[in-house]
C-alpha cells in the first residue's frame, strides 16, 4: 500500500467526483465508480471519493504541501485500519 502524492493528484484530476481511491488486494488505487461494482474491483475498499477530498480540502488545486499533509494523513488512517 502507498498513498502518495502522486496517488492523491491522480484522484483529484479525475474527471468524476466519484471516483475513488480504494485498497485492493493490499494496494492503494484510484478507481472509477462504475468499476467498483465489476468483478476485478471486488472487495475493494473505499478510502475516499474526489468529491470527498475536493470539500475535504476546499479547493480541487491544493497547494503542493496540501498534497503531502493529506497524504500522510489517509495513510495513517489506513494504518490504523490495519490495512
């Protein structure tokens, strides 16, 4: 599992507010709505939607150090899932 930068950018450039960030068979991944319920997104857990993030963090362009206090923050609160 890693939750990056990158990985958060990559979710807030998707065109959908729906897509999401999931783990997956131990991996962190951006994925569109309509293919969580596919057979290859099965088990997937929903970390966190684009709308989510978006309103989370008020603004669809954060600042770079925006970018990395989220991040380290949805990987602890993963972590402390036990993922």
């Amino acid at each position: 599992m890693m939750i990056d930068e990158a990985l958060v950018g990559e979710l807030l450039d998707a065109p959908q507010d729906d897509t999401a960030l999931v783990l997956l068979e131990g991996r962190a991944q951006v994925v569109e709505r309509a293919a969580l319920d596919s057979d290859r997104c099965r088990g997937a857990a929903v970390i966190l939607s684009r709308g989510d993030l978006v309103d989370r963090l008020g603004t669809p362009s954060p600042s770079p150090e925006e970018l990395t206090r989220i991040a380290a923050s949805l990987r602890d609160a993963v972590a402390k899932l036990g993922a």
